[in-house]
C-alpha cells in the first residue's frame, strides 16, 4: 500500500455524553454536519479539497438510507459522495482503512471521514412476517436487543467478557483496580496546561449543545457527560453482573453519544493542511481477526499481532497503545497475552472511561493515540479493539 497520511490536526471529536444526556435530541448525521462544519472552519480545510468521503455509523437514524451524501449536502459539500460503513465498534478503524486503500489505488486523493452514532432512543424495529400467525411481524430494540444477544453465539456480550475472565483466570479485584488506574489516566487530560488541556487539542470545549433543528444553543459542555468517578470502596460494594460471575457494572464502558471527524490524505496533501506541517502521522498497518465463538475480548490480539507483522515491528517498538476495552477484562487480557504493560496503556483516557458511542469510538481513541506520539516527539503507535461477533481490528501508525 502506498504511505496514506492523516494531516496534524485536521481531526475533532464532539466530548461524549452518556445516552439520554446533553446529545439525545440530536439526529446524529444532521449533528456530525454541523460540527464538521465548524471543525473544518476553524482549521481552514475548504471542503472543496475532498474528491471522497466516508461514513461509518452502527444505529440507524430517520432518513440514513441516504447515508453520506445526505451529511455532505448538509456539510456544504454536495459535490462529495462516499459509503455508509458499518462494522459494529470496529466501525472506526474500518473506515480508516477503507479510504487508505481507495487513496493508495488511486480512486481518491483526499477523503472526509465521519463517523457517528447516538446510541439513544434507539430505534424499535418492526420486522413484517407474512406467515406469522394473522400476519403478525417480529420486533426489535436495535440497541438493547443487540446487546443482549449475539445470534451466532448466542450470548450476551458481557458473557463473552466472564468466560475470557475465566480462562485468564482474571479476578474482580485486578479488573476494579485497572479501572481505577483508567480513571487517573483520564483525569490526566483534564489538566489545565499554557495551551490547554490534552483533551482540547482535539476537542472543542467548552462545546455548546445545539437544538434538534441547529438554530439555537440548548446548552454548553466543558467536557464529557457521565464520567464515573469511581472509587475503591465504591467499586467494592458492586456484585458481579452475572452469579457467579467476575465483571461487575464498575468494570465495563457505558453507552453514550458523539461524534468525530478525520482527514485522510496523500503525503504532499496532508503537509499542506497539517496545523503544524513538521509533524507527519502515517497509516502503517491494519488488521482484523475473528477468535472462538464467544471469546470478544481476546479477539484484539490476533489482529494487533498482524499489523504489528504488517508494519514490520514488534510490540517492543511501540511508544503508546491505545485500546477499545468494552471491559477492563479487554486490557488485562491483552497485556498477559503481548507482554506489554498494562498500567501505561490507554495514557489520557479510554472507552472504558469515557464511553462508548460505537461508531465514533474508534476514532476518539486514534485521535487521542496521535496526540500523545507527539507530545512524546514522535513514534509507533498501536490501536486496537474487539468488535461484536468476536471480531476486532487493529492498526499501527507512524508519527515523526
């Protein structure tokens, strides 16, 4: 594959709140317009450089059947057309990849990628069944439905994370305290610094919440919605989700809702729109994987070790690594099986920490990956993250 760049800066994210919060109300196309919008203003990226773009969204809204090009007509970019991709919370880095390989085969130059989800009010789906009895249909929580049953395996997705528990030989105890380490991770890119915080290298804050029809500001965050702020003792007192089981709610994400935006480039391209051309991040690698039935989170390992082949390094090369971990089990896990160490894994946050709105998840968590290779001068940096159907995928990039 020919190098495929991402442009310092020409990347945002939304802060994301936990369902049912502050973003709930808004359709989540319509919303990751308007705040691509603004992003790519303030970065000045006309969006008359983009020959392509890209969507990557997992719960369907009113009127998504138009996909992209509905979100580009609202972008001001009517030009632009491109696919809706879904791949449960892969969805990120699959995006990711697919505008690297169209740019290293020639079929675009400079992609758009955009990926949103409101997990929120859900929709309720109603299947026709014409031989059911009188005609009668099936239904479905698209959200709530899909999280308590895998249909192949059979299982809820939390007791994918119990039986990976169980093989690891994983304790309550070692995932409450991971947690608590995340949690301080986190709390590290709250902190005030002379440009900032980490968080708003990426972030507009305070972000002021728009209306359903993006005429007026409802309200105003200064960060993410729904944090735990867990403790010890109050990890303690939680029993396991499952009898028997190791996981309680204090050891996995949470639903939430956002957004996030990319710009995915030639090498001559991204130097030109960089907010600080000396600094080049390159797609190296990607992978995916599928483990046995029911093992989700053991799935990032299979993927990490092939891009890790594919960029031609070792886990040892790595500057930082940066997990989707639905559950602490995910990093825990993970660490045992590449040796790396756990505690400085997933440095200024994480979707176990801040949520988790499927699409955009993936992205945030890159974005992030990128920002601290270059407070750190530069590096190799791993992503990676399991997916519905115990499938992930990873990807590895270079920043100089």
């Amino acid at each position: 594959m020919n190098p495929i760049f991402i442009p310092y800066g020409a990347y945002w994210c939304t802060p994301f709140a936990r369902w049912q919060g502050s973003l709930s109300h808004l359709h989540s196309l319509r919303f990751a317009a308007h705040v691509a919008r603004a992003a790519l203003e303030t970065r000045d990226i006309p969006v008359t450089v983009f020959d392509q773009g890209l969507l990557g969204m997992t719960v369907p809204q009113r009127q998504c059947f138009y996909g992209f090009p509905w979100l580009a007509g609202e972008l001001g970019a009517p030009h632009l057309a491109g696919p809706t991709i879904m791949q449960a919370c892969a969805t990120s880095a699959r995006v990711i990849t697919h505008a690297a390989h169209d740019i290293s085969l020639g079929n675009a130059d400079c992609v758009l990628a955009i990926t949103a989800d409101r997990v929120s009010n859900g929709p309720h789906v109603y299947y026709p069944n014409p031989r059911g009895p009188g005609g009668t249909g099936e239904t479905e929580d698209w959200v709530l439905s899909n999280f308590e049953s895998d249909p192949f395996a059979r299982c809820t997705m939390v007791a994918t994370a119990e039986r990976c528990a169980s093989r690891w030989g994983i304790s309550t105890a070692e995932q409450h305290a991971l947690v608590l380490r995340r949690l301080e991770q986190y709390q590290q890119a709250l902190i005030p610094g002379p440009a900032g915080t980490f968080q708003t290298r990426y972030m507009t804050l305070p972000f002021p919440v728009p209306d359903a029809k993006f005429s007026r500001t409802l309200t105003t965050l200064t960060g993410d919605e729904g944090i735990h702020a867990s403790t010890a003792e109050g990890l303690a007192r939680l029993r396991p989700v499952n009898t028997g089981g190791t996981v309680t709610f204090g050891g996995q994400t949470h639903p939430a809702d956002g957004n996030a935006g990319m710009v995915i480039t030639t090498k001559a391209r991204a130097r030109e729109l960089a907010r600080d051309p000396a600094i080049s991040i390159e797609i190296r690698a990607s992978a995916q994987a599928r483990t046995e039935i029911a093992m989700m989170p053991a799935a990032p390992v299979e993927a990490a070790r092939r891009a890790l082949a594919g960029a031609g390094i070792t886990v040892n090369d790595l500057a930082a690594i940066k997990s989707h971990n639905p559950f602490a089990v995910n990093d825990i896990l993970f660490a045992r099986e590449m040796g790396v160490e756990l505690e400085h894994m997933n440095n200024y946050g994480c979707s176990l920490i801040w949520g988790h709105p499927q699409a955009p998840t993936g992205m945030r968590a890159i974005i992030e990956l990128i920002e601290e290779l270059a407070l750190l001068g530069g590096g190799w940096g791993l992503f990676h993250g399991c997916a519905a159907g115990d499938t992930a995928m990873a990807m590895v990039f270079k920043v100089n």
